[in-house]
C-alpha cells in the first residue's frame, strides 16, 4: 500500500486524492511515445486498470466518486465497458457501507448477441433509468467519446444525465466536447499534473 505523499501544487486537495495521485503515478501512468485510442499521440499514458483493481486503489477511486455523486444526487452510476466496470463494484459496495447507496450498471459497446440482448447491464428487470438522475464515470477522459456514448444511452433509457466524473481528465478536448451535448466534465486528477 502506498503511503500517503506531498501532490504537486495543482493537483489533489486531500490526503487521500494525495495518495490516489501517487498510486496511479506508481501503478498507471507511463511517459513516452504513445498512440492512444483515439488515434492522437502523447508523450503521457494512463492505464487505470492497475490501479482500479488494486485494494487500496479500489477503495481510494470508489472514495472519490462516492463523495462527488453524493454531492450531485446522483441515483445511479454508469459508464462504457470496460474502463468503468472495475470501478463501479467498488463504488457500489463503498456506497452501501457508507449508507448512501448508489446503483451501478455498465453500458455495452454494442447489444448482447444472446438472451435479451441488453445495451444497459446491472438493472433488474423491473428497475428502469427513466426519470432517474446518472453519473456517466470513467477511468481516463481524452476525446470524451466514451463518457458521450454511455450518456447518450442512458439518455435514451430516459435517464438525466448531465454530469461524467473521471479519474484523470488529460484535458484534451473532452471537456469541452461534453459541454457541447450539456455535460459537465469532473475529475479527481489531471493528466498535466503528472507530468511536473
């Protein structure tokens, strides 16, 4: 377990974003020569999945969102397979033993092939998004692209949706892209910040 650490000035507020920001440094982030997802190259790359599927990581991600979509009133948390589905079991049992329940789903890139063919995993068969306030979350935003897709769904399921949270915002557009469809982009920590 990493030890709490001093952040750089910009970036985390708290001790424990301080000690978030360090394990995604340890665990997650990598500088060099890279083409991401998007096509775009960068001299920063964030894998998060060590870091999400790592006990104290799990625990400090789940920490993090929890008390940002408490604050938002969020009812329902969801993203895009597969970067948010680490995190949103983490999220959903911190949230119970917190006692501010939060139900948690994951949207698919594309619909099952098989039994009911669901784009939206995680509801019972009698729970709908309809009328209910989401949290689109991620684990990196670069484009905003997979945070649009899960929001567009959910929005189709009848959801409200006008808020993403994100581990690390790159601050590459991605902001501003879900500004432009009425969605707020929040972040525990910014990519800048690791390369200081």
């Amino acid at each position: 377990m990493a030890a709490p650490v001093s952040a750089p000035p910009d970036a985390p507020r708290s001790t424990d974003e301080a000690e978030l920001y360090e394990l995604v440094r340890q665990r997650s982030f990598r500088r060099g020569h890279f083409i991401l997802s998007s096509g775009r190259t960068s001299e920063m790359y964030f894998n998060l999945k060590p870091t999400m599927l790592d006990p104290r990581g799990a625990y400090l991600c789940a920490a993090a969102f929890l008390k940002i979509i408490v604050a938002e009133r969020a009812g329902f948390a969801g993203g895009l397979e597969m970067g948010a589905v680490p995190m949103l079991g983490s999220l959903a049992a911190l949230s119970e033993m917190q006692r501010h329940p939060v139900r948690t789903f994951f949207v698919r890139k594309k619909p099952k092939s098989h039994g009911t063919k669901e784009l939206i995993e995680g509801l019972a068969s009698d729970e709908t998004l309809s009328g209910a306030r989401v949290m689109i979350v991620d684990d990196v935003a670069t484009t905003g692209n997979s945070a649009l897709q899960a929001a567009q769904v959910a929005r189709e399921a009848g959801a409200i949706v006008d808020c993403a949270l994100v581990i690390v915002d790159r601050e590459e557009g991605a902001r501003e892209m879900l500004a432009r469809e009425s969605i707020r982009l929040l972040s525990i920590l910014r990519g800048p910040d690791f390369l200081k």
